[in-house]
RNA sequence: GGGCGUUUAGCUCAGUGGUAGAGCGACUCUUUGACGUAGAGUAGGCCGGGGGUUCAAUCCCCUCAACGCCCACCA
C-alpha cells in the first residue's frame, strides 16, 4: 500500500461512528473472507480450538440470554483464533418438539380454532416445520448481526439427515446394549398435551389445599386427592409403629368406603413416615410413583382410576366419567355424608407438578414406554464399538472394558477433572443431581421430532407362515431406521407412533455436529474439511450455556458421548448466569419485561451490548441488565472511536507493523509508562481470559483504554507532538498502542476494532480477526 | 427435609489478606482544539449483624439474619 493511499484513508475516519452502516459492511466482509471456517485460515493456526454452539429453539426470536451466550462463545473464540489456533465454533438451531409443537398448536388453535388431530399428523407436521424454518432464518439473521464468528458452512439442525442418522445409531447402539428398554413404569403424564414428560421438565408449584383425615375401617388416613382413592384397597403402616402392632402384614379387613365395602390388605412397609399424618396410608400405585413402588416391592396390584384425558374411570362408579377437578368437591360431600370425614386441615400446603413446556398438571399414570437405564450394567467403551474396533474408551477415569453404568461414568468424568465446571460450586450440585437419578424416560406421544426407530410386527406373532418350519422366527420388535421386511410371513412392520425427548438428540449434539456416526471410523487428525471433524475437534474446548440446563443438557451430553465415544464432550463447561431485569426478574414475554437484544444494538451498537453484556458479570451469577449499562458502553465506543481520530489526523505519515511484538523505544516517561501500563493490561487480559473471567478481562481494557491511553498518554502526547526530538517516536507510539488497544478489543468490541484497524497505516496488515494478538 | 448462592455508593453490580471500584443517577465546570451523540471533575460507603484467626479482615473460619435458587416419592 502506498503511503499516499494511507494519507486518503486517514481523512475518511467519519467524525460520528455510524455503526449500522459499519455493521453491515464489516460483516459482509467477514463472511467473503471465508475465516470462520477454520480450514480456511492461514498456516499459522494449526493447534485446533472449538466450541459447538447451543442451538437455540426454532421457537422465535433470539432473547437476550442468547446474545450472552453468543457474546462470551464468539469472545472465547475470538481470542484464540488470534492468539493462533485453528477455530472452529459449529452453530445451529434446535427443533425443540414439545415446544416448537405447542407452540404451532396454540397458533393453529387461536387463528383457525383447530387442534392438531384435525389436521391429522402428516398435514400438522408440514405446518410445524413451516413455522419452524421460518423461525430458524430470523434466528441465524439475529445470530450473525450479534458479530457470531461462527462456521455457517457446518450449520446443523437437531433434526436434518444427519442429526437423525445419528440419532437412530444411538437409538439401536443402546437397545443392543441393554441401555434403552421398552417398560410399563410410572410416567409423568400431561393430559392436556397428552404426552409424558421427563423428571426435570417438571415444575413444582405449592398450593393451599384442604388435607382431609377420612376413616378408613379401624383406621384414619390422611389424604389431598380423594379423587383417587377409590380403588385403594392396601393400607400400608411402618412395620416399627406400635400403634397398629395389633395389625399383621397381609391381614384382610372390610371396611367401608366411597363406593360401598372393600377387602382392604394391610401392608408393613418402611417408607411410611411415622410422624407424618395419621401414619397410616392407603395407596394408589398406578398413579403415584412412591405408592407404585411399594407395590412393586410386595407383588400388589395396579389399578387404573384417571384414564388419560384426566377422567375417572368405571371404577370410580357413580362419579365415572367426571373430570377429576369437578369430581373431587362431589366425593368430598359423599364422604362426609357417609361420615367418614373426620377433620379438615386447612392450612396444609401441597406441591402439585406441572410440565414446564406450556402443559398442563402432571398425572402420574402407568404406561409402557422407552427408558434410558442409568443403572444399566455395561463394559466401558462398548458404546462407541463400530467397525473393527470392539471398545474404545478413552476416558482416564473408567479403564476400556470396565463394567460401570452411565451413572457412574457421568459422575466420575467430573470428579476426575476430565470436565471442569466453572464456576466449581456447580459441580456439586451436578453430583448430587446425578445422585437422585432415576431412569430416563425418552419417548413422547408428541408428532414432532425423531421418530422412535422401533417396528411392531402386525399382526403380532406369526398367522401365516409361508412355511411350516419359519412359524415363531419372525422378530416382533426389530429397531432400524427403515422399515423392515418379514422374511418369514406375509406379516407387516409397523413403527412406533412415539417420538424421542428433544434432549435426546441433543445429548448427542457435541459429535453428532461433528460428523458422528458417518466419520467415525475413517476421520483423521490433521487433515482438512468436515469428514475430519471428529478427529479435529472432539472433544471440544468449552461447552458455554447457562446454568439452568445443567441437568437438561449437560448432563445428558456427558451420558451420551462417555458412552458412544468413550470420550468426554468437552473439557471445559462455563455455565453463565440468567440475564434479569432491573427488579431482578427472569426477563420473559409474559412479564412484559425483555430487553430486545435487537433493539439495543440498534439503538446503541451491537459492540456496546457485547460489552455491557460481559462487562458486569461473573460465570454463574445472575445478571441484571439495564438500558443504562449498554448506553454507558455506547459512550465507550466513542472514546474509542476519538481516540482513532486524534491519532490518525496526527501521525502524519507514521506507519508501523502488523505484528506488534516489538514496541517503538521508550524516550519519555509517559512512554514508559504507557508501555508499562500496556504490559499490564496484556498480561491481566490473557491471564482473565484464560481463567474465563471475561468481565475481569473487560475491565481491565476499559480502564486502560479510558484512563491510560485517552486521559493520560494521548494528554502527553499532544505535547510531545510539538517536540521536534521526540516526535516521529510518539506518532509510532500513538500507532503502536492504538494497534494493541484495538487487538485486545477486538474480542469484545469486534465491528468498531475491525473498522478503525482498516483505516490504520499498517504494513503488512490483515483483517484485525485473524492478526496477532499482542505478546 | 436437604443443598447452594447473594448481601459492597442513591440504583444495578464488579473486586481484593494491606489507601474501596465501574456504569447510571446527583452536583459543578467545559463548547473553533480527538470526543456536546459529549468531555473533565466533585460529593456519596462502619463492604448485612455478631464472634474468631491474623501485625493487618470487606476478603479466611464460625454463627445469626434477610432475600433468592436448585433438588427431594410426607400420602
């Protein structure tokens, strides 16, 4: 470049930064260079870095919790890109069933007053998957205006061709090998989306309800729901409570109750709570998971009493067919007709379950469905066995070969320090939620997602054999991705009409993005291109998200990859806080309190909400955000933006080096000094940034920009301007700590850097994304 | 019932074993000089209470309180 193109650049620093037009330059720019994808950056990054991004739902718009995490992942990535290494941070987006599907539900509902059965499941799922496309282009258009360096040349999708080829290898990998398994168990059931749903997608709320004390023969049981009591025929007592010692376990009584007399069964059980009530409870084991598995434990039966839509069954006589809610006051009046209410205790608080996802009261019922067995023995690094390679476990903490269970590898993988958890207090209340898991039911009776790859044969069994000797070798559950053929019958396959918990296939999404299954066998380290991929990246560095999904995701990404790769996900797990607002609300829609992060940045710069996004916070903690903070960071983006002014309408025609290693002599003392200062600030951000205290990293270039470089240096330098001995040396300082400013801000603030480094007059100069970062 | 977190300026939050920090707000000053789309400056704090360790504690330990979160099969 020549100099006197230079002095013409220099001159075109407009006066105001006008980030919307810079934004958009800026990102074109980015984009046509081609460096977010890390095969095509230059010699120098060869140490590969990667980060997959956790694909936000196709269920709207992004919030601001995403521009944090979009704001600390590119931060991280960034920097290393710079400091060398060959980054790749993998971005897409998450089909989200149960809420994607509600979501077009109530749509569909307000708009047309139609459920999803009208349109029946072929004509639902296209609508769903229009909604959800269009969903997912606003999305990546938010995700590329926050200035994501993202590889958008490997974007996935938790439901495209390849996410579901490898969600039916995990699928079948663990039915082999005893992990998945078909059970009639206790399941959370939402009847108004008439689906189960997991453990953690339930949500406890308290509730002020009448606890009623009703006789039960001899007895007083205690009870919130007398609409399930009806078939209650086992009274279970603490075997060591002296009060009922006179009773034996097994012993028969009739007692009367709501709908006539009833052979009763005394059961001794311990998991009765002596102190709690009457002690004495009588038990509804198909709809409560406690009674069930007291059942279970002494071979009782099981009676169905609420049907799915959440009425009473036959059994309920009278009241049969009422809806539980109605029924409950009616049978209350019976009861104490009957006079067999004792007392009302109206100040007991009950806690009811509700699914989280937009569903409606939880009610457990029994119903046979696919489970991940936690428990479930298996030798370590059967899972990822494909090809010739029988075991293949990597892990430090379960030697190859080692029998374990997936909730013993899950712990141990944390324990050993495989996987950190920043901030460390997490780590123990993973361990403690590992410590009450129970399986893991995975199916869903929702039409949107994976598809359960199991096939029924129909008619069961075997008809009409073709010959006599294939009768009773047709296969009445084979699991395939394709629909299999009977070669034995005339018989058909019919596949499982359930889906997969979202959280499924997202467990597997740290390698099922990676290439997983289709390159596990043949990727290679080294090599370039996305068949490569699992090689390269896997594990990956850091896995950033916020603390809430801990359990949702982390945990079954942990389960997933220890058992399919015998490998860890990630070494690094950074868990940020929930973004709230100034009166320390969880910032949602219905509250009528969201900071649009689309707004902000149009109204102060996408670079000022990064900033003020990390500015003020530390890994973990909850963050209030105001409008005030990201209008302060607007004001730091033109300091910055001054500061670039004065020194570039000043340095005549000063130029220096792209790499910034070697600093122009020290003559004066605010040389030094600012030299110093600069070291210091170096080293403080590195060390910050290396610790994942990004906030620390941001103050510290606040500070030095603000109050080293503006107020002091560039105070000094306008005398040492006039100073004919010392000059030429102060125009290349000025150039020189600019250049380093701009570097270590770069991560942060990465529109205005990029902007103000292409007006620089810089020898040898790249795009400030991939340049040098200071040493 | 367990476990965890928070408590620092008027507000929202950083932070450290040794003179307490930022943003916003308040007040004062400053417009041909990089920055009025602002800048410079000032005021404002027994760092939740009590006890302990230490030469020294806002920071480490104990305890209490308030607020918040997570987990849990008391029917």
């Amino acid at each position: 470049m020549k100099s006197q193109d230079l002095q013409k650049q220099i001159f075109e620093l407009p006066p105001h930064y006008d980030w919307k037009e810079v934004e958009e330059r800026i990102c074109a720019v980015w984009e046509k260079t081609g460096y977010f994808n890390p095969d095509n950056l230059p010699e120098r990054h060869q140490k590969p870095f990667s980060i997959i991004m956790p694909p936000p739902n196709v269920t709207g718009v992004l919030h601001i919790g995403h521009s944090l995490m979009l704001t600390i992942e590119d931060i991280l990535i960034r920097f290393e890109r710079m400091r060398g290494k060959k980054t790749l941070w993998l971005p897409g987006t998450d089909h989200a069933a149960i809420a994607t599907q509600s979501k077009v539900e109530s749509i569909i509902y307000k708009e047309e007053g139609k459920t999803r059965y009208d349109y029946g499941r072929e004509e639902f799922l296209k609508k769903v998957e229009a909604y959800a496309k269009d969903s997912h282009d606003t999305i990546v258009s938010q995700i590329r205006k926050m200035g994501s360096s993202c590889d958008w040349s490997r974007e996935a999708y938790t439901l495209d061709e390849m996410r579901s080829r490898a969600v039916g290898e995990a699928f079948k990998r663990m039915y082999d090998g005893g992990i998945i398994s078909r059970g009639k168990r206790i399941v959370n059931w939402d009847p108004k989306l008439q689906t189960t749903v997991s453990d953690d997608e339930i949500e406890w709320k308290e509730e002020k309800i009448p606890f009623y004390y009703v006789r039960y023969g001899p007895f007083t049981i205690a009870t919130a729901r007398p609409e399930t009591k009806f078939g209650d025929k086992y009274v279970v007592m603490h075997p060591d409570d002296e009060r009922y010692s006179k009773y034996t376990h097994g012993q028969k009584l009739d007692v009367e109750w709501i709908n006539g007399v009833i052979a009763a069964t005394v059961i001794k059980d311990p998991a009765v709570d002596m102190s709690f009530g009457t002690g004495v409870m009588t038990i509804t084991p198909w709809h409560d998971a406690a009674d069930f598995d007291i059942a279970k434990r002494h071979g009782l039966d099981f009676e169905q009493i609420i049907d799915f839509d959440g009425k009473l069954l036959p059994v309920a006589g009278e009241f049969a067919g009422a809806h539980i809610k109605k029924a409950r006051p009616l049978i209350v009046e019976k009861l104490k007709s009957k006079g067999l209410i004792e007392k009302i205790d109206g100040e007991y608080i009950h806690r009811i379950a509700a699914n989280s996802r937009g569903g409606g009261i939880i009610e457990p019922q029994i119903k046979e469905q696919w489970f991940v067995n936690v428990n479930a023995k298996f030798s370590a690094g059967s899972g990822s066995a494909s090809g010739r390679k029988k075991q293949n476990s990597k892990l430090h903490s379960t030697k190859d070969g080692e029998e374990t269970t997936v909730k013993e590898i899950m712990k141990s993988v944390v324990e050993s320090g495989e996987i950190k958890i920043i901030p460390e207090h997490f780590e123990k209340i993973y361990y403690h939620w590992i410590d009450n898991l129970r399986d893991w039911c995975i199916s869903r009776q929702i039409w949107y997602g994976h598809r359960i790859p199991v096939w029924y044969h129909e008619p069961k069994c075997v008809p009409k054999p073709r010959r006599e000797d294939d009768c009773g070798r047709c296969k009445e559950v084979v699991v395939s991705a394709e629909k299999p053929v009977c070669n034995f019958c005339d018989g058909e396959y019919v596949q499982d009409s359930d889906t997969l918990d979202t959280w499924f296939s997202s467990g597997l999404w740290t390698f099922s993005t990676l290439g997983w299954p289709a390159f596990a066998d043949t990727a290679m380290a080294g090599k370039p291109g996305r068949e490569n991929d699992l090689a390269n990246y896997h594990p990956t560095d850091v896995m950033e998200t916020g603390y809430d999904i801990l359990f949702f995701w982390i945990a079954r990404m942990i389960l997933m990859t220890t058992y399919f790769l015998g490998e860890v996900p990630f070494h690094t797990v950074y868990l940020h806080g929930i973004v709230r607002d100034a009166e320390r609300q969880k910032m949602s829609k219905s509250k009528g309190n969201v900071i649009a992060p689309l707004a902000m940045s149009e109204k102060y710069g996408t670079d000022a909400l990064r900033i003020a996004l990390v500015f003020a916070t530390a890994a973990g903690n909850d963050i209030s955000l105001q409008e005030d903070r990201i209008r302060g960071m607007k004001h730091f983006s033109n300091k910055l933006w001054n500061i670039a002014r004065f020194v570039l309408a000043r340095i005549g025609d000063a130029e220096i080096a792209a790499d910034t290693a070697n600093p122009p002599p020290a003559i004066t003392g605010a040389d030094r000094d600012i030299l110093k200062k600069m070291k210091e600030t170096i080293s403080e951000v590195n060390s910050s940034l290396e610790d994942f205290s990004l906030h620390r990293a941001a103050q510290a270039i606040y500070d030095f920009t603000w109050h080293e470089f503006a107020d002091t240096y560039v105070e000094e330098s306008k005398k040492q301007l006039d100073d004919e001995a010392v000059q030429q040396n102060t125009k290349r300082l000025l150039l020189h700590v600019l250049a380093n400013t701009l570097k270590l801000l770069h991560p942060f603030m990465p529109f205005i850097t990029e902007e103000i480094w292409s007006k620089m007059p810089i020898r040898d100069k790249k795009m400030l994304m991939i340049e040098q970062w200071p040493r």
